[in-house]
C-alpha cells in the first residue's frame, strides 16, 4: 500500500512540474496588460478544460486499466496547466485597476467558454474512439 501512494505522489509531482512549466510559457508568450483581457490565462484555462474533458473519455474508454496515467495526466500536467488562483487573480487585478467591464468579461466568458470545452472534449474524443 505505501508503495502505491509514493509512486501515485512521484507521478503527480512530476506531472504538476510540467503543467506549471506550459502555463508559465504561455503566461510569457502571452502578458496581460493592466487593463486588458488576460488571453495567456484564458487560453491555458480553455484549453485545459477541453484537454482533461479529452483525457475522461480516453482514460473511460481507450486505458481504463493504465492507473497512474490520471494521476500523472490529470491532477499533475492539467492541474499545474490550468489555474483558478491566476484567474482570481487576473478578476481583482482587473477591477481594481478600474477596468470593471473587462474583469466581469472575463469572469463570465471564462466559464461560459471553458466549461463547455470540458463537455465538447469529452464528446468529441468518444466519438473518434467509436469510430
């Protein structure tokens, strides 16, 4: 048993620094100015969304029996990938720099885009699977 959480733990750890890595990279290819829409976090947020909706069904349907792929996958890339706390972050940085209209766009657009993209992810990959 304790063997199982150590390896579960190196997997997720190893997962989590490439994740934070990607995000990192996209956050510096993409810097949100002090009034702006922040895209670099909307994009990673999106498209992790979509990526762990992708990884449901290919974890459900393709490798149901691989039992450290989520863990490494899920929790550790896509959980180091995306980020709730920079889009907090993002939200307050936004609005207290009087930039109001942009925050509570990108408050409500986050999720009405990246919540779906979860759903359409995981649609879309159970339909290739079945074909």
């Amino acid at each position: 048993m304790v063997r199982r959480q150590w390896d579960v733990l190196a997997v997720i750890s190893a997962g989590g620094v490439l994740g934070a890595l990607a995000r990192y990279a996209v956050s510096r290819a993409l810097p949100p100015s002090p009034t702006g829409f922040p895209w670099g976090i909307f994009l990673v947020n999106v498209t992790g969304c979509m990526l762990i909706g992708v990884l449901m069904a290919l974890v459900a349907h393709v490798w149901p029996g691989r039992r450290l792929l989520r863990p490494f996958l899920g929790t550790g890339v896509l959980g180091g990938y995306t980020t709730f706390s920079a889009y907090t972050v993002d939200i307050v940085r936004l609005a207290d720099a009087g930039a109001a209209t942009v925050a509570a766009a990108y408050l409500v657009g986050t999720l009405l885009v990246a919540l779906p993209a979860v759903y359409g992810g995981m649609v879309v990959t159970r339909w290739l699977v079945r074909r």
